[in-house]
C-alpha cells in the first residue's frame, strides 16, 4: 500500500471547519483513502472514503485531488469531541491478493473552545 | 446491530497463565481482523481471517494463537505472554476483505501483563 504523510498536530476553535491534509504522492489507481479517528482509549472510528471522487456523508467530507497525490479530510463545524487522532489510510490490493488496512503516525487534532 | 463487541475490557495476567480475548459481530462480516496497539503508536495488524480461513499472519509470534470458530466469533488464545505484550488488542470486521470494505472496530481489550 502506498505511504501516507500526515501533520503530527493541529489545532481548531470549536464551531470552525477542520481541514486535515495527506500526501499520498505514490497511491496506484485501484488504491481507496480511507479516514479513520481515534479517541483515547477507544477503537478507530470509520469517517470516510474515496477512490477518485470526492465524497461527503454525515460526519466529513473528502476532498480528492485530480491528480489523486493528496486529499483533504473536512470536517465543517469541529466540536470539542473531535478531538482525536486522525489517520490518513491507503489501501489496496497487495501482489499477495489480500487487502490490509495499515495505520500510520496521523494526526492529533485538537479542537478547543 | 453495527457492533463489533470484545470482551473482556480489560485483563491482567501472568506470564504462566492462559487467557483468551474474545470478538463478535451479528452484521454478517465474512473477514475480522485482530489488531494490537501499544501506548501512543498507531494500531498493528497480526491476523486477518476470511471466511473463516487464516489468510494473513504478520510474522505474530506463537504464543499469541487466534481462532475463528464460525462466521461470527473471533477468538485470540494467549499463553506465555512477557510484559512487553502489554497493550490495547483491537477486534475488527468487514464484509468482506476487499479494499473498498470498511472496517468496523471493537472498542479493545487493555492488556497487561505482569
């Protein structure tokens, strides 16, 4: 799966959007961004994912580059419980024909009052 | 049901004893997955199972030992653990193993070993 690079941190005011970016500069075309978070202690929460278009549900939206070597995770109006680690997943198929979903560093979003 | 339900919350064990971490889920996922997460670094595969079958063992040493009994059950057998297998085990599942099936994750196990 290609590599992702994230910000370590990021800081947001409550009520404001949160726009987190990822480099992904060597995804292959059949490779998904999947956007996971993580608050403390619990288990990595689903938010979102995309292959070449961008995507919204209920809780973010993803916004895809044309060239697909970055995307940005938006989440519109952050509340003090998005406070959490975000990451930034590519995923594929392997040569081995399995799928794996890999966690990098991502990042820790704060979100204050 | 959207739940992926492990127990226990939490386990403290020796390094004699024998444990085991439990998982289910009732959404019909055909691929679950066990995870392992030390203190703040980014969750690790050890084990996928797809249809009931072991299809991926991240070079997990023995005396960490998983088991699929059927469709909906996860099981990870523990024994002869060392304190540095101390951490947060995380159960997942998918419809299938796809790469453009979601991932749905249980809320872990703590782990400690002493």
């Amino acid at each position: 799966d290609a590599k992702t690079t994230q910000p370590t941190s990021m800081d947001c005011a409550e009520g404001r959007a949160a726009n987190l970016p990822c480099n992904h500069s060597t995804i292959s075309g059949n490779e998904y961004v999947y956007w996971y978070r993580q608050i403390h202690s619990q288990g990595p929460q689903y938010i979102i994912h995309g292959l070449k278009n961008n995507e919204t549900n209920e809780m973010a939206s993803l916004i895809i580059t044309e060239d697909r070597k970055s995307s940005t995770l938006i989440l519109p109006h952050a509340t003090l419980r998005d406070t959490a680690v975000y990451y930034c997943i590519v995923r594929g198929l392997m040569n081995s024909g399995y799928s794996t979903l890999t966690f990098g560093k991502g990042t820790m979003l704060l979100v204050s009052p | 049901d959207t739940e992926v339900t492990q127990t226990p919350k939490h386990l403290v064990m020796g390094m004699t004893n024998k444990k085991s971490l439990k998982c289910e889920q009732h959404m019909g996922h055909r691929a679950m997955y066990w995870y392992k997460q030390k203190a703040k670094k980014p969750p690790e595969l050890m084990f996928v199972y797809s249809y009931e079958k072991l299809s991926i063992n991240e070079s997990v040493p023995s005396r960490f030992s998983p088991e699929c009994p059927n469709s909906s059950l996860l099981n990870l057998h523990l024994h002869a653990l060392q304190p540095e297998d101390s951490a947060l085990y995380l159960c997942a599942s998918s419809q299938t193993d796809r790469e453009n099936e979601k991932l749905f994750f249980g809320s872990g196990t703590q782990l400690s070993v002493l």
